[in-house]
C-alpha cells in the first residue's frame, strides 16, 4: 500500500513551508483594511478640525462682532438720548435713552453666549456691563430726576459723566479690536483647517495608491506568479512533454496542487510505458495476423484451385463406378458407392460456401447506390426455381435506396428468401418484406410463415454450419446466415432474429441511410413467382 501523510495526501508528495493562500490573502486584506481605518481617522480628524474652526469664526466670532456693534450703539444711543433730554428737557428725547439700555443689555447677553469658551473676553464684557451701570446710576439717572425736578434744562454733560462714558466706549472698542483679532485668527484657524484636509486627502489617495500597487504586487509575486508558472508547466506536460517536471514555488495550495498535477504526469508516463508495451505486443500479434490471413488467402486458392480438381475426379469417378456396377455388385457396395457420391459432392458444396463466406469483405468494391426492390427483384430471379416448385408469395412494400454492394446485399434477401422457401410447413410459403425509417438507419423486416426457430436458438443460427435440423431432413451447409450476418455488419448494420407471436420467422436487420438515398413510392410489387405460376 502506498504510504499516506496526515492530510491522506501520498508520502511522497512535496509539502511546502510557505504560507497557504489564506494567508496570503488575509495578509492583504487586513493591511487594506488597517490602512482605509487609518484613513478614515486620519480624514475624520481633518474633518472635525474644519469643523471647529469654521463654527468658532461662524458662530461665535462673527456674531460676537456683530453684538459689540449693537452695544457700542446702544451706548451712543443713550449718551445722545440723555443729552438731548438735558438740553431741552423733552420727555420725548428720552426714549433713545429707554431703547438703547434694552439693547444694550441684549447684546450683552447676546456676547455671553457667543464667546462663552473665552473666559478673558467675558471678564471684560462684566467690566463693561459694571461700567455701564455704574455710569447710569452715578450720572444718567441723577441728571434725569434732576432735569425732571426743576423741568429746567442745563448743561448737557459734566466732565465726570464725560470721562466715565468715555471709558466704557473705550472698553467697547478694545472688545471689538479683541473680537477682530480673535475673527482673524479664527480664519486663519479655519485656512489652516482646509488646507490640512486637502493634504490629508491627498496623502490618504497616495497612500492608497502605494498600499493597493505593494498589495498587488506581493499578490502577484506571491500567487499570480506561481499559478502562472504552474499553469505554463501544466500547457507545457499537456502539449505531450511528459518528461518535463512540475516544479513550482508559491502558496501552500498551488505547491501541492503542482505535486499533484506532477504525481499525475508520471502516472501517465507509468501507463504510456506499459501501452508502449502492450502497443509492442499487439504490433507483434498484428503482423502474426497479417501471416495468418496471408496463409489464409492462399489456402482459400488452393482450396479453390488445387482442391476442386481432385474432388471432381473423385466424384466423376464414382459416379461412373455407380452407373457401370450399379447392380452387379452387392447392396453394401452400392451403398458405399452412393456414400461417396454423396461425400465428394457435398465436399464441393462446403468448400465453395467456405470461399464464398471468406471473400465477404476481403476485397471491397466501391459503395453505390442501390435500391432495395432491385435486390428483391434479384433475389427473386435466382431463387425462380425453388420459389416456383414451392408455390411460393414474395410480398415487396416500399423499399429504400441504401448504399452498399448490390451482389453481397442481394445474397443476403436470396439466403433469407431461400430459407422461407426451405423451412416451410404445410401451407404454401408466403414471404412479406416491409422497411422502414429508423433514426440513423433503415430497418428491414422479412417474415414468412414456416416452422419458424425457437427463440433460445436465436444466436445460434448465426454461428457457421450451425443446423438445427439434421441434413437429410433440410439440404445445406447451415453458413447462410452466417454469411447475412457477415455482409450486414460489413454494410454497418446488424441483423438479429425476432420472434414472432404467430408462428414463422422474422429476421430484421438494419441499414445506415445514405445522405441522398430516397424511399420509392409505389404499392407492393408483382413477383416474378405470381408471373410463373400457372
């Protein structure tokens, strides 16, 4: 038994160290992975950043800037109110003064929310808020109850409520000089952002790019190179170099499927050498045949030259021995006197079947178009004695036109005729041929109403000079059928006997079609048999 590896693989198979294609193949796959999750972080990083830098300059700069310009002019709104009001001490001049706290005090609020994340800039808006109240509760609230009391105006603003407004627009315009520069920064912020995302996008392709073309070129060197490799010494062992030997380096797989393939090829080379010897031998046996049937043929010339001769002495002779002494001697004499008669002419009948039977076939003729009620028709005319003494019916239908030779497929409607007329019972003989169209081939049917053979001797009757009856009860050499089965399969064909359910015999035998060969139409044709009885 041959030896096996754990795997159930033979022994001698080569087991490789290198990776499997499995391997191989997560290998890839993970380092792909790992570099897309490091791109998408990487991008998602890049991304964020914009993000932010976008929102603290949208959302939060640029509105700060926004309500420090409302506050710078809520406060100038209410210096202008309360002064207009000092001056002419109109209630009417007061209401810039109302509306401009509203929105002073909402835009105060409004910045809290906007920079809360600038915990300098909200301990400056408190400074400014402190200002601003302390600015309305120690000058523009007295000055307004006083103008109020008296209804006399004065003048319009004291150098104290002067310089304390002063130093709230003061501390206004730092908070917008502070804002303008937190914007600016903020937009470089957000530049910076975007043209970090355009480089991160940009190495992320690259990166890409090398991974895919190093992954693809390991994939290559590593599997594609191989499997290519094995595929060209498999090309190479099917183009008929047995010889060459399957050596290939790579993934696990593609190394033991090369050993394999290899184990194969030399199997085959094991088979070829023994063919190589068995085709020795048949050769051998062929050129013995070639002898023998060269022997043969002479033989068949011997018998049919050198043979016939002494034979027919033979029998003239005892012919004239019993028409000269017929009478004279005793009745054993001319009872052996008949029996060589009878030998010698019975010797020459087996030997002119046995030359007939061994040139079926021996030298081919060319195939020609025949048709099949030409061959009855044939047949008929030679068998016009037998079929007349008979009384017998030869019943034609529609034939075909088949290729063949006509003498050797008339012999075999005249065998099959012949032995109708032989084998019949009581009732006169009545033979029908009929055919018809079988895939490929034309399947012929002989029927007649004789003793008909037992369905177990169905091959028998093929076999030569096999008789199932005994020859003083039938004449014949039994080689008819024989020679039908010989001439059929010669044609391509076969023959076979069918047992029929009423009684007789039914031989039907197969034709192939040819390509031009066309059924004749016409009804059952007149036999020369119906012509010659009276």
């Amino acid at each position: 038994m041959t030896p096996m590896s754990e795997r159930g693989a033979p022994a001698s198979r080569r087991v490789s160290s290198r990776w499997p294609l499995r391997r191989w193949l997560t290998l890839a796959i993970g380092v792909l992975v790992l570099v897309f999750i490091g791109a998408v972080v990487a991008g998602s990083l890049a991304i964020a950043g914009l993000t932010e830098a976008r929102t603290t300059i949208v959302d939060r700069v640029d509105p700060a800037v926004q309500h420090a310009l409302r506050l710078d002019t809520a406060l100038v709104d209410q210096e202008t109110g309360l002064r207009g009001y000092v001056l002419t001490a109109k209630d009417e001049f007061l209401e810039p003064y109302d509306s401009g706290v509203e929105r002073q005090r909402a835009a105060i609020a409004n910045l809290r929310r906007s920079i809360v994340v600038r915990t300098d800039l909200l301990d400056r808006i408190t400074s400014i808020e402190t200002d601003v109240e302390r600015w309305r509760t120690d000058y523009a609230e007295p000055t307004i109850d006083r103008v109020r009391a008296t209804g006399v105006g004065g003048d319009a603003q004291t150098e104290e409520g002067k310089r304390r407004f002063d130093q709230v627009r003061a501390a206004v315009g730092g908070l917008q000089r502070e804002l303008d520069l937190a914007r600016e920064e903020g937009r470089a912020t957000l530049a910076s952002a975007a043209s970090t995302l355009v480089i991160v996008c940009a190495t992320i392709a690259i990166v890409l790019l090398v991974v895919f073309l190093l992954v693809a070129v390991v994939l290559r060197a590593a599997v594609a190179g191989p499997l290519a490799q094995l595929t060209g010494g498999v090309r190479r062992v099917a183009d008929g170099d047995f010889q060459h030997e399957l050596r290939v380096t790579g993934p696990r797989e593609v190394t033991e499927l090369a050993g394999d393939v290899d184990s194969m090829r030399r199997r085959i080379l094991a088979e070829v050498s023994v063919q190589r010897e068995v085709n020795a031998a048949l050769d051998a046996r062929t050129e013995d045949l070639k002898r023998s049937n060269a022997e043969l043929e002479q033989f068949a010339y011997v018998a049919s030259h050198d043979l016939q001769e002494p034979l027919r002495k033979v029998a003239s002779f005892c012919q004239l021995l019993e028409r000269r002494y017929k009478g004279q001697l005793d009745d054993r004499a001319d009872q052996y006197i008949g029996f060589a008669v009878d030998g010698a002419k019975r010797m020459q009948v087996l030997i002119n079947d046995l030359l007939a039977f061994s040139r079926v076939g021996r030298h081919a003729r060319d195939r020609v178009p025949v048709a099949g009620a030409d061959l009855v028709a044939q047949a008929e005319t030679n068998l016009a004695e037998a079929i007349g003494e008979a009384g017998a019916v030869v019943e034609v239908g529609e034939l075909p036109t088949v290729l063949g030779e006509a003498p050797l497929l008339t012999a075999v409607f005249q065998n099959l005729i012949g032995n109708a007329v032989k084998f019949r019972g009581t009732q006169p003989p009545v033979v029908r041929i009929t055919a018809e169209r079988d895939g490929e081939h034309w399947l012929f049917t002989v029927v007649d109403n004789g003793i008909g053979i037992e369905p177990e001797f169905a091959e028998r009757v093929f076999v030569i000079f096999q008789r199932l009856h005994g020859k003083d009860a039938y004449p014949g050499t039994g080689i008819g059928l024989a020679m039908c089965r010989k001439i059929i399969e010669y044609h391509g064909g076969r023959i076979w006997l069918d047992p029929a359910d009423d009684g007789g015999t039914r031989f039907r035998f197969t034709l192939p079609v040819a390509a031009d060969a066309t059924t004749p139409a016409g009804t059952l044709a007149e036999t020369p048999t119906e012509k010659a009885q009276p």
